[in-house]
C-alpha cells in the first residue's frame, strides 16, 4: 500500500508543480505512464482477489515500465517508434481496460 500511496503522491505533485520533462525523454513518458498504470490496476485487480503482494506490483511496476520504455527505444533506433508506440498502447491498453472490467465485475458483481 505504501507503494500505491507513493503513486498518487507522485501523481499530485506533478499535477501542482508542473515539471518540464527532457526533450530526449518525451518519447518514453506517455508509454511509461501507461505502463504504470497497468501495473497500478493489476494491483487493484489482485488486491480485491485476496492475492495481492507489494514486492510483485513493484516487480511489475518497474518492470512493465522498463520494458515498455525499451521497446519504444528500440523502434526509435530502427526508425519505426511510432508504430511500436502505438504497439505498445494498445497492448497495454488491453489490459488496463480486462482489469478494469475485473474489478467493475468484482465491485459492482455485475
């Protein structure tokens, strides 16, 4: 829980402070987010289903960012990175939205 409490603080101080990211870095942002956020919601998923443990979701936090970040680097370097961007997202995107639907079954028991 420390961890999901550190991600919102994070999020609502980039919220206030607005800080500017590296142009050599806004690439990678949009792809780490999502990433970030399967993870968040796949904790939330495991949390409701009794299995949640806090070193998987920061394994798979870290994880799903490092390799989302990867795989957009490598089709920059190939001069194909918009299309592994969108890859990725939608990918991603999958899966946010399963766990999202799981956990609107298992709250609303519908």
């Amino acid at each position: 829980m420390i961890a999901v409490l550190g991600l919102l603080v994070g999020v609502l101080l980039g919220l206030f402070l607005e800080p500017s990211v590296p142009l050599a870095l806004q690439p990678y942002l949009p792809i780490a987010v999502v990433a970030a956020l399967d993870a968040t919601f796949g904790a939330l998923r495991a949390l409701l289903d009794g299995i949640f443990d806090d070193r998987v979701f920061v394994i798979s936090f870290v994880s799903n960012v490092l390799v989302a970040a990867l795989i957009v680097y490598l089709g920059d370097q190939l001069g194909v990175g918009s299309q592994l961007s969108t890859g990725v997202v939608v990918v991603l995107g999958i899966r946010i939205f399963s766990n999202v639907a799981a956990i609107r079954r298992k709250l609303l028991h519908a």
